[in-house]
C-alpha cells in the first residue's frame, strides 16, 4: 500500500491517493482532477473510486468529473444527500483497493453527514486513517457550519457533542501508531488550531492534541464553540455545489475571456483589482477592491465577494490572471467572473502613503478601522479607540465609519488592510482621506 498526500498549500487543503496493486482511490479530491490523473500515469495505477469525507465547504472538489471522465463511482455517507450518482458508505463499510481495505466510520461534529476512513493492509492491520474534517493535527473540526446548509442541518451545539463521542468512541480507540491523515493543515479556516504538520498518529495525538484530552462533554463543547474563526460567505456556497456536484473544472473555466484593453466604461459590477498593493495605490478605478494575487486570494475572494455576484478581474499580465481564474473555480467562484483584464497601470484616484511618525503623535486626530477578525482583537488591542470592522463585514458595515476626520485603516501585516482601504476609500466622498497604516502596525 502507499499513501500519497497532495497538498493545496492556498487552500491548506490535503487530498489522497491510496495505490495498491495496480488500482487508486482518491479521497476528497481538489478541483482540478489533472493532478491526480498525472499521478495515476505515473504509478500505472487505474483511478478505481473516490471518497469524499463530507460536503466540503472551503473548496469545491472534482469528485463528479473523475467519475464522468474516468468512471470510478463514488463513495459518500448516506446522510449527505448527495445528489450524483454514488454508493452509499456508513459505519463498518468495507471497500477494495487491490489488496487494501477502507473501512467507514461514521464520525458527526464538524458536519452531520462527515465520515472516516481506516486503510486496512492484507494481514488485517489498521494502518491509517482519513480524518476529514474531524480530526485535524492538533485540533479538530468546527461544528458551527451547518446549522444552514447541506441535506442535514443541526444546531452547533449539537454537533460539538456529537465531535465529543465522535473522537473518543471511535477515533482514540484506534491502535496508536496508525498514522492520522487529515483533510486540511494550518491557515484553513476549517478548525482554529491546525499544526503547521501535515500527518500524525493515533498516540501523537491523544498525547498532545486538546480535543482528545480528558474532559467532560460540557467542558469540551464550550471549549470548541469558543474563538473558532469566522465563517466566509462562499462555505455554505460551496456546500451545496458539492452535495450537487461541480460542473468540469477545464469546461468550466475556458469561457472566461482575457482582454488586453479594458474600455472606459464597466457595468456596475465591482472590480477586484489584483495588482500589488504599490501600484494599485497609484491609480485605481472606482468601485474596486485590492485583493493582491500574491497572498489567501481564494479565502479572501469569498469573503468579501457574495456567491452570485458579478465581478471584473484585474491582472498584470495573462498568466497571472489564468492562475488566478483557476484560483477562483477553486471555491465555486469562476462563472461570477464577468471578464478579466490585463492591466499594469491606470490613471485614476490614488491613495497617499501616511505619515507614521505624525500619525504615532497624533492619534486622537485620525478614525482608526481596525479590520482585523474579533478574536485578534480580543487577544491584542492595538489602538485604544480603534473602530473593530472585520475585512469580511466590511462592505456591509461601512457607513458605520466616521468621515469626520482622516481614516487609517490597519489589520495586523498589511494584506488585509490593503483590501479594506480599497473598499473604503471607494464607498467615500472624494474629499475624504484614507491611509492603509500597512506594515508599519507592527512598530505599534
């Protein structure tokens, strides 16, 4: 048996192919299938079966095509609902990949419908499992995503008591050296305290992870409900898509037109504006948003743009915009896109560098929009009377700034703030001063 793990290090998203004797299972693949047919040339190995843990909701995965295009069925829990064609795989399930067996168990808490799945080798030992969104390396997955979306609802609540028996009754009775492979790794926003480490075992983690530590179920639920991140717009999006099934990932994005000139008027539609944060700075057009293509695009994409919402895409040259449509069909996001131009300069408002130095003595003389997430706020307020907006309610909260005096935008690096000073140098007067604080928050 081998195991090879592949990583989307945008997404912090691992997906898997299990290789036995000639024949591959995928579980909970990306969207662009190329990848794992290039993996299945190279190992002459047939794609037999793809699993997915659960309806994903920070990405959109390619389950549907790889069955279209290369017929392997798919494997999902009967709880999903899923609408494709599938079998059905529950508790103690068992299905072949040459010599290997891959068990099901039923494992609710980050999703009602979320499944794992144990890789048997032929003499019957447990040597992996396939965690999900259930058990991540130090953590485990949020339960606060599905009280609106997917075939089955339920309260987060409910769902953190049932991650409580999911990990102790099933998970941690597995044999500790059977190697722990998780779905995604640090920076997804699935869990609120991933390792940076891609894989694990059994022992590892009950000897280090706070998730399988001895706790009551009251304990652990309020500990679990506590600080998780913030919910983008596009995750309850993409959980339908993948209970429906994704359109095919090359189809699908080869009618976005990539144009070199860009005319002078747009339909109203907002523009996200990919180019650096210095260049956008010196010209930019009304009604756009500075989401750099050098940073967490797709995350940041889906946050601040609605599911359904049409918009322009700006990119420096051709490659990059092509990497960047592809970015965006990651989470479901390409037939929102109206056109995308090629664009290196243009002649429109500008936004001035500020003063730090004066800005440091002055702070009573400026509005401060902090923009950072609740949770880095409350564990490090930087300016006293800073204005909390988070990036993501951003556009829907803007009036709720005072334009009385000049507005200085900062979250806690400088990628964020670019986007939000974007945003609202655009939903102001022209009169009104707005300053991106930048890098420089971190001499604060």
């Amino acid at each position: 048996m081998e195991i090879i793990q592949i990583e989307d290090k945008n997404l912090a998203h691992y997906s898997y192919a299990v290789i036995s004797e000639g024949e591959m299972a995928l579980i909970d693949p990306a969207r662009n299938p190329q990848p794992y047919y290039d993996l299945s040339n190279q190992h002459y190995a047939k794609i037999t079966l793809v699993i997915e843990t659960h309806p994903h909701a920070d990405f959109v995965s390619s389950h549907l095509e790889i069955h279209k295009t290369k017929g392997a069925p798919i494997y999902v829990s009967k709880l999903l609902g899923a609408e494709y064609p599938h079998q059905c795989f529950d508790e103690g399930d068992i299905i072949k990949v040459g010599k290997v067996s891959l068990k099901a168990l039923n494992t609710p808490g980050h999703s009602p419908d979320s499944i794992c799945i144990i890789a048997i080798d032929e003499e019957g030992n447990y040597k992996a499992v396939f965690t999900g969104d259930t058990l991540f390396i130090g953590d485990c997955g949020r339960p606060d995503l599905r009280e609106s979306a997917g075939a089955l609802t339920r309260k987060r609540e409910m769902l953190a008591k049932e991650m409580y028996y999911s990990l102790r009754g099933k998970l941690m009775t597995l044999p500790e050296n059977v190697q722990v492979y998780p779905a995604h790794g640090a920076g997804s926003l699935c869990g609120k305290g991933l390792s940076e480490k891609n894989t694990s075992t059994i022992g590892i983690e009950k000897a280090s992870n706070w998730c399988l530590q001895e706790m009551n179920e009251e304990d652990f639920v309020k500990s679990l409900l506590e600080n998780q991140p913030f919910v983008p717009k596009y995750f309850s999006f993409d959980v339908a898509l993948n209970k429906r099934g994704a359109d095919n990932f090359l189809e699908s994005i080869q009618g976005i037109q990539i144009n070199e000139d860009m005319p002078s008027q747009l339909k109203n539609y907002i523009i996200v504006d990919t180019r650096t944060e210095s260049k956008y700075k010196k010209g930019f057009m009304k009604n756009s948003v500075n989401l750099m293509a050098d940073g967490p695009f797709e995350t940041w994409l889906g946050s601040i743009v609605a599911p359904g919402e049409r918009f322009y895409l700006i990119g420096e040259n051709t490659d990059v915009l092509r990497s960047l449509i592809e970015r965006a069909a990651k989470i479901g996001y390409e037939q929102q896109i109206e056109t995308a131009f090629v664009v290196s300069k243009i002649d429109g408002e500008k936004i001035s560098e500020p003063d730090v130095e004066y800005f440091r003595d002055s702070l009573k003389n400026f509005t401060i929009v902090d923009i950072r997430n609740p949770t880095e706020v409350e564990e490090k307020k930087i300016f006293r009377d800073g204005i909390n907006i988070p990036l993501f309610e951003l556009r829907e909260r803007i009036s709720e700034i005072p334009t009385d005096k000049p507005i200085v935008v900062h979250c806690a690096s400088g990628y964020r703030s670019a986007a939000a000073t974007s945003i609202i140098k655009n939903s102001m007067s022209s009169g009104t001063e707005v300053f991106d604080l930048g890098e420089a928050v971190k001499t604060f």
